[in-house]
C-alpha cells in the first residue's frame, strides 16, 4: 500500500483525515452568504509556494476555483495537490467577497477561518488562517493565494465532460482496437440489463467508490469497458504505487526460475550465492517464503533506500527483527526489495533493466516510468503504467504467466504466488505480493462483517490511493483502477473492492 507515515499538521485549515466524508458530495457546493456575484475574483488559485504546506516528504498547495452560479451565487471548490497532483479534497462551507474593501472569508467544515484581501490588479490574495469563534479569531498560518494559468480546473474538480445543461451522464463506448497487443468488445456481450452499467457508471461519476481516475474491464480476453475521469486519458501513466510489489515478485520469479523450480523454504542466503551475508543463527532461519508472503519483520528506518543493490541488501538482512521469521506477517517496504537483490544477484541486472528486457517489452510496454533512489529502482512502490497495460499485468497473470504463445512467467510460479498463503486480517489473505481474497473472509463494508457467500475468489495488486489490478479467474474477469483516494480517513480507497465484488462481478456472472 505504500503508506506515508501519519501527517500532524499545525495548520488546521490543512487537516488532511477529517476533510472527506462518505456523505460528501462530488463536486461541493457551498452555502453562498455574499448577496451578488462578483465575477472579478473567478478562476482557479494556488497558494503561493513560500505558504504551501511543507512536508518531509512532499509539499501540499491548497488550490481554490471561484466562479458563480447560475443563480449568481459564489461558488468555491477546493483540494489540495502536490507536484501537481490531486491529493485531497477540502470542503468550504461558504465564502463571501465584497469588492469595494476587496476582503475576502471563506470557512471549512472543521471550524477554519480564512480572511484575506486581493489585490488591486486581482492576481493574488494575501491572507490568514485563523481558529476560534467569529468574535475570538486566533491566527494560526499565513496562506497566500495567485491565479493558476497552468493548471486545468478539469484535473481537479470535473469527473466527466458536462452537458450543455451542466447535468452530467454516461454513454457507453466500446473501446478503441490500439495497436498493443489488447483485443476489444462489447460490454453489452455479456450485459443483458444495459441500464445496470449506466446506473453504475454514474455511481463512479459521482464517485460514490471514491475518486476513480480510470476503470478498465477485460472479460473473455477482451477490453470491454475503459472509462477515463478528470482528464486523464489513455495515454498518460499513473503511479501504481504498492502494485509495484506484485509485478517485482512476478520478475523474482522468473528470474530464479531460470535455474529450475525454486524451493522457496530454502533460506533467503542460498538466493544471494555470490554475497558474504555472515548472518546469525537468527537471521538465517529466514526463507524465500518469508520474504514472499512478508513474514519477515524487520526493525529498519528506511535508511537503506539509495543504497547500492548488494549493500542495501546487507543492510537490511542486518537489521534486527521484530519477531522470528514466520511467527506474524507485517506489510513492509523491506521484502520487496530483497527481491530486488535476488534479481540483481541471479542476472547482474537491475530489476529496472530485467523488467524491461524479460516482462515489458515482450507485453510491448514503452510508456513507463521505475522511480529510483539515488540510482537504485524502488521495489516496493513507484512504476507509472497507464491503464491499458495495467491490463495487461492482469492478463498476463489471468494466463498463468503466457503471453500469446510465450511463456514469460513460470506457470507454477504465478499459480503459487496468487494462492493465499498467510491472513494479513479478518478481510484480507496474502500470497508471494500479491492479495487475495474468497467466500472465507469477512466483509467490512458490512454492518455484520459476515462474509459474502458467493463471492468468487479475488487476486489483486494493491497500491497506495485506490490502485488495483483486480482479477477473478473463473469469470474470466480482469478489472483495472488508477484513482487518487489518498486521504486514509476516509476509507474510500478500498471501496473499489465491495465495488467490484457487488456491482461489477454481477454484471458479468
């Protein structure tokens, strides 16, 4: 899942955990207090960069979209981004302006009072954040505001192309035949009651399973459904974050695999057969299982990240454990990348170059991105795919490991990696990276929490923000999301699972 550490912010205007909820509505539509619509201060806004809400590990700019009504009310709708990126939502509760003092107020739902002015030429706000009641504000932050030409409104605030009426509403359309390998139909091939996928698309159009930026159904082989929100499009990447973990394990695989069938109870050492680990007793109980299945905890820092191949393994196969090998799982950064040096320690490759030559360019992959720290590729999280051949990972795996007549992944391998073989919880098992779930595990999405009794059993990939690669193999079923529900509050991130489990699948049955 890749998941930062827990923010605390100062800034109470800025809180992250409480500015969503499941009730919120898709595009917030603020009490307007003001008497008229002041059309000068329309348009989009950022915060100034020197008032942008910095982090350890990324910066926040809050960003506002002013405009009026079709009742000549103002209208503000905020979120929070970073390196451009949507991040979060904010909900406003009003805002007023008044233009001979050029004063600016709006508040949001937790109780923060901005007050600001514009400028004369009407190009940026300066202004506070304040706490307190109306008649005691207390000052907390400055945060300044300039007008956003280079950024579009659509990525932010728009899920889909509105009619002329404003109302916004689904047509089906059966996916464009591309030249990369994916066979195209019809979705109503397999869907009889044709209002049931309307009905549903507009459930993800006002994002009731959160903030989807893509979804992509194959069944049958075939791309049957590929829907696109807030701009994005087929041909841009999406950090696929922790889904990241599952396709390095598939590359592990192959890699070890080149040396006959691998016996994963051996221990881990046996895998580095060139590297003086000189590990302890303790240490050296861990198998390739352990690293898989993420049964091996480690007490790390994250100070081994940028660190070369062979000594970030050390450092990491060094580090003291939380328990003994095999006693408890704990989802960690640490395995992934010990797979990462089993890569580099059996092919003299970076599992970046692996995966180039041995997985993405017989899938005819080219546009993506591997992330790197200090020239080392991240293993646990950071590949950006696009959609499509998100699909494809699906695909590929839903074959077991063929792609058209090539054998890219071991068969066996892909077979045990998507068996469950520990309970990460109640909710969820887990295999060699990848997560897995059947009529056996409880339902949380439930007031009960009871268990669904038809569900089919599930594989999937699973990233930081809602990223899935979602595959049911009897029904023949491979379904893709990209979305950017990042705010863990709120849950929405995995509502795409009851999303698949009771409105996609039952299309399909």
């Amino acid at each position: 899942m890749n998941t930062p550490q827990v923010i605390s912010l100062g800034l109470s205007l800025l809180l992250l955990t409480n500015c969503t909820s499941d009730k919120d509505p898709p595009l917030e539509s603020p009490t307007h207090t003001s008497p008229e619509h002041y059309v000068t201060v329309d348009g989009l806004w950022k915060s100034t960069s020197e008032t942008a809400l910095h982090l350890p590990s990324l910066t926040l700019q809050p960003v506002i979209h002013i405009q009026g009504n079709l009742q000549n009310a103002l209208m503000v709708q905020a979120c929070f981004i970073a390196d451009g990126q949507f991040m979060n939502s904010w909900i406003l509760s009003d805002i007023e302006y008044t233009e001979e003092d050029r004063k600016m107020i709006f508040h949001d739902q937790q109780g923060s009072t901005f007050i600001g002015h514009v400028n004369e030429s009407k190009d940026s706000i300066s202004g506070m954040v304040y706490t307190g009641y109306p008649d005691d504000l207390q000052p907390e932050d400055r945060l300044d505001f300039i007008r956003a030409p280079d950024l579009d409104i659509q990525y932010f605030f728009i899920p889909s192309v509105p009619e002329k009426d404003g109302s916004i509403k689904y047509t089906y359309q059966e996916p464009d035949v591309m030249e990369d390998g994916i066979k195209t139909g019809s979705a109503y091939r397999y869907i009889k009651d044709l209002a049931s996928l309307s009905s549903f698309m507009n459930k993800v159009i006002r994002q009731e399973y959160g903030r989807l930026e893509s979804l992509l159904i194959l069944k049958d082989q075939q791309l049957v459904l590929e829907e696109y929100f807030f701009g994005y499009n087929r041909d841009q990447t999406h950090d696929i974050h922790s889904c990241t973990k599952s396709i390095v394990s598939l590359l592990a695989g192959q890699a070890i695999s080149a040396n006959g069938e691998p016996d994963v109870n051996q221990p881990i050492t046996s895998f580095y057969p060139n590297m003086d680990l000189n590990l302890d007793d303790e240490h050296s109980q861990i198998t390739l299982q352990h690293v898989l299945t993420m049964s091996a905890v480690f007490q790390t820092d994250d100070s081994y990240l940028g660190l070369e191949q062979e000594e970030l393994v050390k450092q990491i196969l060094h580090s003291p454990l939380e328990t003994a090998a095999g006693e408890q799982f704990r989802y960690n950064s640490e395995c992934p990348y010990l797979l990462g040096g089993i890569i580099y320690a059996n092919t003299g490759q970076k599992v970046d170059a692996y995966a180039k030559e041995k997985l993405f360019t017989p899938l005819g992959i080219t546009n993506y991105q591997w992330d790197k720290e200090n020239g080392t590729p991240c293993c646990q999280a950071h590949i950006h795919l696009t959609p499509r051949d998100m699909v494809k990972i699906g695909l590929l795996v839903i074959n077991e490991g063929r792609w058209n007549d090539q054998q890219i992944i071991p068969e066996n391998w892909v077979l045990e990696s998507t068996k469950s073989h520990v309970s990460e919880s109640e909710f969820f098992d887990y295999g060699y990276q990848w997560w897995h779930r059947s009529n056996s595990n409880k339902s949380w999405w439930k007031e009960d929490h009871s268990p669904t009794e038809s569900e089919h059993e599930m594989v999937f990939a699973l990233g930081w923000g809602g990223q899935f690669i979602f595959i049911i193999k009897d029904l023949n079923l491979v379904v893709v999301t990209t979305a950017a529900d990042y705010d863990e509050g709120s849950g929405k991130a995995h509502k795409k699972v009851p999303m698949v489990i009771q409105e996609i699948v039952p299309m399909f049955e």
